[in-house]
C-alpha cells in the first residue's frame, strides 16, 4: 500500500473501468473482483475509509437483455441497459465485500446531484456518513435516467468529484493502462510520466483521446480532467493499471498528479463543476488581478455569453483562456450593459445600487 497509505489518506476513492470489471463476453471478471474486495479489506483494516466508483452497468445490463453493440445503440438500449445492469452490479458487490466481512452501500448520483450546491451537500452527507459507519459505499451515475446533456460522461471525472466531495485526499483511477505516455502508448519511444506537479498545456497535449478496451467511455483526456477536478480540492490522483491481481496492494507502475494544497470546500466545489451557464471574457488586466485574488470589475469585462441568472456559475476567461469559476452577481442582460464601465458608472446604467464586482472574490475559485 505505498500508493495512498492510510497513514496520509485517511480517505481514498478507487474507481474501476469497465474493461477491468467486465470480461469481451459481458460477464463479471468475479476471480479479479474478489482479489480486489480483499484488498480493500486490507485498507480498511489498516484505518483507510475507501468508496469505490464502479463502472460496468451498462455492459452487464447488455448482456442480459442481449443488446447490440454493448447497450450503445441508443440512448433508450443504454438506459435500460444501466437499470438492468445495476441491480447485477450491486448484487456483485454485495457479495465480494461480504466475503471480507464489509458492508456495501450503494449510490446512484446525476450531474445534478453533484452541480447544484444544495443537493451537492446532501450527498456529500450521505457519503460521509456512509464512510463513517464503516460501509464500502458503490457509485455510479444514474445511467438510467441520465441524458447526454446532464450526464458526466464518464466515470473519471464522476470519481474526482465523488473525492471532493468526500473529503478524499486520493483518488485511484484504475484502467486498461498503467498511466500517461508522452505520446500514445501504441507509438515506438514513448516515455512513460511517472509523476506530474502541474496540469499544463504540455500535459494535456500528452493526452491520448481513445479508450484502449472499447467498452469504457473515459480516454486519457478525461483523466486528466478527473486529475485538475481532484488536485483543485485538494486530492492526489493516480492512473494505474489494474491490469494484475491485486492492484490496491501491488506497487504497480503508475502516473500520479500531485496536489497542490487543500482547497476551502465551497471554493473546491466552485472549480471542479463541470457545467457552466455562461461565460464572461476580460482583458489581460483584468485576467492579471483575477491572478492575485481580486474580484472581477466590470471595468476589466469585454464580453459576455450565455443566459445566465444571478447566482449562476459563469466561466471567466482570458485572452489565454478559461482562468476561473465563479458566481454571477448580475444576470447576463445587466452585465453585457456594464462590460468596460467603472464602478461608479453602475448605479446610473441599471437604474438600481448594483454589486461592485461581477463576481466577487469570494464566490471564485481560480483554475
């Protein structure tokens, strides 16, 4: 256990894809899931509160009701594969983590549940009260409800929130590969990066966009996303292969992203949404002050995008790009009327005694 020792991550989460889980037939690799749940016995044994985010619904769902192309035909072939397939992977679950003397618990999440703030704390409340009382909490998305306009899409990303939520400080992705590779893997000289201090742009032109198996539906861009979602709260993740017999206890060769500090929860929650419901573009002075922990002036905004309420969390960008999150204090209407204005200008444009910012430094969290 030299990746993610108890001692320094009193919390993990493991999540597991499709193609580790789930054998070409669509049947459950049982032999690997069982060396799995002992190896999470082991952890919990030694201290380590673990929740496990699991993939493989939809391929085991499909199997069952004999659908074409692994339940992806369609929405509607996915859907009712993922509630079909749920109930067999949690019955799986149930059974492997009983033989070691654990309990499972299981959690259906949506882009929702983890998005919107109210119902972001009510499920990170339930998972630590899961995790309290000793239980092996299950997460999925809720596949059978989800439409690909509210979905995470993959399962990458649903851990590293499941991880801010949680408190984790570790997220452990195990796939069909032992980590990032300067360049594919399939390519001859590829070097292997065991280790990265800091998402740049270098790093993410490392990505391979394809996943290895076919069967999941998490490429290495997806991991690097999951990686800056659990770094800004705070949690190292690591990429490795599960591609062995106990991959929880082996030392196996891996990549991991090392975080930087632990972020306040509510500006961590702030920079690992997924979803936006506008942007607000500003000049490189104004992207510079953001930098240095200021609010955002409308003095300093150029430009303003989508139909965003007040509250609403908007992506602010720079010249160079998206630099932070936050919260609007103005509808899209009254700050596209305030863009390049000082302060004392607001009052006599809107008609009201407006907010001096924007968005306040308070409700953002930088990238």
């Amino acid at each position: 256990m030299s990746l993610f020792p108890p001692a320094t991550c009193p919390r993990l989460i493991v999540k597991i894809g499709s193609a580790l889980l789930v054998d070409p037939d669509g049947g459950v690799r049982r032999a690997w899931l069982e060396a799995v749940a002992r190896d999470i016995a082991r952890r919990t044994a030694a201290g380590q509160q673990v929740a496990v985010v699991s993939s493989g619904a939809i391929a085991l769902g499909a199997r069952r009701l004999g659908l074409a192309k692994g339940g992806r035909a369609s929405l509607e072939d996915a859907q009712a594969a993922a509630a079909t397939g749920q109930i067999a992977l949690a019955g799986v679950w149930a059974d492997v983590l009983a033989a070691q003397g654990l309990t499972a618990a299981q959690m259906l999440v949506t882009l929702g549940d983890l998005e919107e703030r109210r119902r972001y704390l009510n499920a990170a409340a339930t998972l630590g009260r899961l995790l309290q009382l000793g239980t092996v909490p299950v997460i999925n998305e809720n596949d059978s409800v989800a439409t690909e306009e509210i979905r995470f899409g993959d399962n990458d990303r649903l851990a590293a929130r499941i991880a801010q939520a949680a408190g984790a400080q570790g997220v452990l992705l195990l796939s069909d590969i032992d980590g990032l590779y300067d360049r594919n893997p399939a390519l001859p000289g590829a070097q292997h990066i065991r280790r990265v201090e800091r998402i740049d742009a270098a790093i993410e032109a490392m990505a391979d966009r394809g996943s290895a198996s076919g069967m999941g539906s998490g490429g290495m861009v997806s991991k690097i996303a999951a990686a800056r979602i659990a770094n800004a709260a705070g949690a190292s993740l690591a990429i490795a292969s599960g591609r062995v017999e106990h991959p929880l206890s082996a030392d196996a060769r891996h990549t991991l992203f090392v975080a930087e500090r632990t972020a306040p929860a509510r500006k961590a929650w702030l920079a690992g949404g997924l979803t936006a419901a506008g942007a607000i573009h500003v000049d490189a002075g104004a992207a510079h002050a953001l930098t240095e922990g200021r609010s955002l002036l409308a003095a300093g905004a150029t430009r303003v995008e989508g139909g965003f309420a007040r509250g609403d969390l908007v992506t602010i960008a720079g010249p160079a790009g998206p630099i932070a999150r936050g919260l609007s204090e103005y509808d899209a209407a009254d700050a596209a009327r305030l863009l390049g204005r000082r302060s004392d200008e607001h009052a006599a444009l809107l008609g009201y005694a407006p907010r001096a910012a924007l968005v306040h430094r308070n409700h953002m969290a930088l990238l």
